[in-house]
C-alpha cells in the first residue's frame, strides 16, 4: 500500500492502484456541507519521489523550481 501527501491541504492519503490521489475534501465537515473537492483530487502520483516516515514511505510533491 502506497500513500501521499496532498500537496494543497496535507492530508496523507492511501493512493489509488493507478497512482492518483483519491477523491478528497479539506475536511469531513466541508464535504457534508456541499464544497467542492480539494484541487488536489485525482492528481496523479507516479513521479513523486518517496520518503520515509517511520516504517513506512509516503510520497511527497517536491516544488516547482524557480529560476
């Protein structure tokens, strides 16, 4: 099993079997009232480079360069 971090709200998410982030809202109270999903929703994962936390690896977006 694969996680990764939402790069706009943070949350650690289980990735999906064709490495996109799950559907997902800033917080349960925000998806029962009706807002949108976090624009992070459905991003793909493949390319994030892992990282360890405890036991387990977490893939993390690492910015965007700037020149």
């Amino acid at each position: 099993m694969t996680a990764a971090q939402c790069p706009t709200c943070g949350q650690t998410l289980t990735v999906r079997s064709d490495d996109r982030l799950p559907s997902h809202w800033k917080s349960d109270r925000a998806r029962l009232a009706g807002d949108p999903q976090c624009p992070s929703s459905q991003e793909g994962t493949r390319h994030w480079p892992d990282q360890q936390a405890g036991k387990r690896s977490i893939r993390v977006k690492n910015p965007r360069r700037t020149r």
